[in-house]
C-alpha cells in the first residue's frame, strides 16, 4: 500500500492519541488562565506603577486563584473532550485498486474503503486563507477527499484519477506554473 497522506498522531494507538490530546488541551487552558494574570502583575510591578500592583491579580488571594484554576479546568476539559471525541486521521493508503483512510474517533479506530473503479472522482478547489487542491471520492456513504500537494505522491494520484487531475493541471497552467515533473506525461493530453 502506497501512503498518500499521513496523520500527526499516526504513530500513537487511538487510546494514547485520545488521552494525549485531552491533556494537551486541558494544559494549553490552564497556560492561558495564568498566563493573563501574571502578565498582568509582572507589568504593573515593572512598569514603574508599584501602586497598581495591589489592584492586579492578587497570587495570595486563594479565591482569585481557584477562580482562575477552575475556569482553566472547564475550558481544558470542554476543549480536550470536544477535540479528543473528533475523528482524527491515521493515514490514506492505495494501492491503486481501492483507497482505504484509517484514523480514530475517541478510543476506537474506524477504516473507509472505496472502490477506486466504482467511485466518482472529482477535482476540488478549496479557497481560503490558503488555496487547497483535493481529489474527492465518493462512493455512497463512504466519501473520502485527499490533498493534493507536490510531492512525489502526485504520480501515484495521476494513475487513479486521470481526468480529475488535468482538471489541476488545467489551474496551474492557467497560473502560469510549470507543471510538476509527476504530471508532465498527463499535460500533454491537454
């Protein structure tokens, strides 16, 4: 099976994934609790204004702190169950007769099979802060979209998709772009 898109966290079970992410986000939240109140307190202290320093955050007041280390705890736990519960990518493998995409949502692994001769294949543009290029099949229930970027992959999607890749080669011949070297033999059949 040929690899044409990895996950981050591909080499971790989905139990260690899950238990990873939650404790990232729960850490992230309580940074950003204390991180406010400190900047805080570090400026009035350093900024020449030592009568202010009293009126910012108060480190020996217990009911400040547990404030700040309560609301860190919500917004941790809100984050790590919202993006630990997602779905999340392992890998997308071909081998040029089906396209499987395997990944976990929470603490079971899920795999996504298309029949490559069966499915539809379109060419999609994403337009955002960044344009992005997918190859989307679709077959029923099962649809699966894969990025295209130029890498030595692009071959491999050239074999499979043919038609909806001179579709991105028509796009990046219109940009004025050379055409990456994977692509050069299907560009001449446009």
């Amino acid at each position: 099976m040929i690899i044409l898109e990895e996950g981050m966290w591909s080499s971790y079970s989905c139990a260690e994934r899950t238990f990873s992410i939650f404790g990232l986000c729960f850490v992230v939240a309580a940074g950003f609790f204390l991180l406010a109140p400190t900047v805080n307190y570090l400026t009035a202290r350093y900024s020449n204004r030592l009568d202010s320093v009293e009126e910012t955050f108060n480190f020996g007041d217990p009911l400040i702190l547990w404030s700040f280390v309560g609301m860190a705890c919500v917004v941790g736990l809100f984050a790590g169950v919202l993006f630990s519960a997602s779905p999340n990518l392992t890998a997308k493998l071909t081998d040029e007769t089906r396209l499987v995409e395997k990944g976990c949502i929470r603490l079971k692994p899920y795999e996504d099979v298309i029949d490559i001769a069966k499915a539809e294949i379109t060419y999609v543009q994403s337009n955002g802060k960044h344009t992005s290029h997918y190859l989307v099949f679709d077959q029923g229930q099962t649809r699966i979209a894969v990025e295209i970027v130029d890498t030595a992959r692009l071959d491999v999607l050239a074999r499979i998709a043919p038609e909806p890749m001179r579709d991105y080669i028509r796009y990046i011949i219109g940009l004025g772009r050379p055409v990456p070297r994977p692509l050069r033999p299907l560009s001449r059949e446009i």
